[in-house]
C-alpha cells in the first residue's frame, strides 16, 4: 500500500528544496570569491614582486639583483659607433643603489665630456673615504665602454708631484683643448652630495658623509640616460 503525499507535504518538501538552493549558491558563490581572492593575490603579489626587481628608469631597464646578502641594480646599456651610430654592444652596468633612490644628488641634466681627456680629480682628503677604490674603479670601467678617455688626477699640487699623478682644477685643466674635469671634494660644512657645473666643461662633485658610490654611480646613470656622447644613447 502505497503512501499518499498530501499537497501540503509537496509543497512544504519544495519549499525545503528551495532553501536547500539558496544555501548552496551562497556556498558556491563563496567558494567563487575565495578561488578568485587567492588568484588576485598570486597576481598582486607576483606584479608586486615583478616590479619590485625590474623597472624603468629614464628609459632605461634596469633588475634587481642578488648574490648572496649584497643587492644591486643592473642594466645593459647601448654602446653605439662614434661613426655610424649602430650599436656595436652592450655594456653591463651594475649599480650597488637603485637609480632612483639617488635623485636626492641634484645633477646638471646633461654631462658634457671633452673629446680630448676627462680628469677625475680628487681632493687629497678624500683617500680616507672606505669604498673611494670601489666607486672609482666602477666609473672608470663605465668609462673605459663609453668611449671617455678617463685619467686620474689630484687637486693638491704637492700631492701629484709626490705621485707622478696630473695637478687637475677647473682652472688648469686646459679645457679649451678638448679636456673635462670633474673635481670630488667633500662638502663644505657638511652641505649635500651634488654634482654641479662650474667654469666651462668643468664639474664638481661636493661628497657628504663620503658618499663616493652614490655621487659617481648618480654620474654613470646621468651619462648614460641624457649625456652628450656620441657612444652612449
């Protein structure tokens, strides 16, 4: 014998049913949003993480890298012939800063190098900066690729006679002849880290708190974004 179903229990059995429904949409619609959430986060994070390491910086690429504790910031940068302007190869240009923490060292737009030499010339004083060695033989290698014939030199006139080295100011560089220089003295009364322009090519660098990395790694970056060099851009 069969049970007869009244229209009551039919109705009230649909009507669970729907509730039933309701309840598993809004588990399903959760489930939805959490799989979409984790799937935005993976997204955000791995942009987030991307731009973190690679960005640009005055047209240039540059990415984070490491090796080992230490961080740096590399890029490639063009080197073109002086004759046909195609490029011949690429510089690997390795920062210890990132560009663009460096901005706080005010610049001339462009740097100007002489077509003859570029005296680098340091303030006796400065030998007691630690990471002095560092930064020079970073800029010099720039250099070197750049196509700027870059020489040593001294401001203290005793100083280069003791070691055989040019007695460079921007008042005897002879930049009528093609040359530039660029002077690295400490700052006076513990001024700024700056790069400014003086007299004709000449450019000097006001060093606080022996920030010789920063000052000439800024310099490089200048170069190589907006600098007057038929090698370079």
């Amino acid at each position: 014998m069969t049970e007869e179903i009244t229209k009551e229990e039919i109705i009230e059995r649909e009507k669970k049913n729907k509730e039933q429904r309701k309840i598993e949409n809004k588990q399903l619609k959760i489930i939805l949003i959490i799989m979409a959430s984790v799937v935005i986060i993976a997204l955000l994070t791995y942009y987030i993480s991307y731009t973190s390491k690679n960005f640009t910086y005055k047209g240039i690429k540059f990415t984070k890298i490491k090796q080992g504790s230490l961080e740096f910031w590399n890029t490639k940068i063009p080197i073109r012939s002086p004759t046909t302007g195609e490029i011949v190869e690429y510089y690997d240009m390795t920062l210890r800063n990132d560009p663009r923490t460096l901005e706080y060292i005010k610049t001339p737009e462009v740097i100007k190098y002489g077509v003859n030499k570029v005296y680098l010339s340091f303030q006796k004083d400065m030998e007691s900066c630690e990471d002095n060695l560092i930064g020079v033989a970073n800029f010099a290698r720039f250099a070197s690729f750049a196509g700027i014939n870059l020489k040593g030199a001294s401001t203290d006139d005793n100083y280069a006679n003791e070691t055989g080295i040019p007695y460079v100011t921007c008042e005897n560089a002879d930049v009528t002849q093609g040359n530039t220089a660029i002077i690295m003295q400490n700052a006076s009364l513990g001024g700024p880290t700056i790069i400014r322009k003086t007299i004709n090519d000449c450019y000097v660098i006001d060093v606080n708190n022996c920030e010789m990395v920063q000052a000439l790694e800024r310099l490089m970056v200048i170069t190589a974004t907006g600098a007057n060099n038929p090698r370079i851009n």
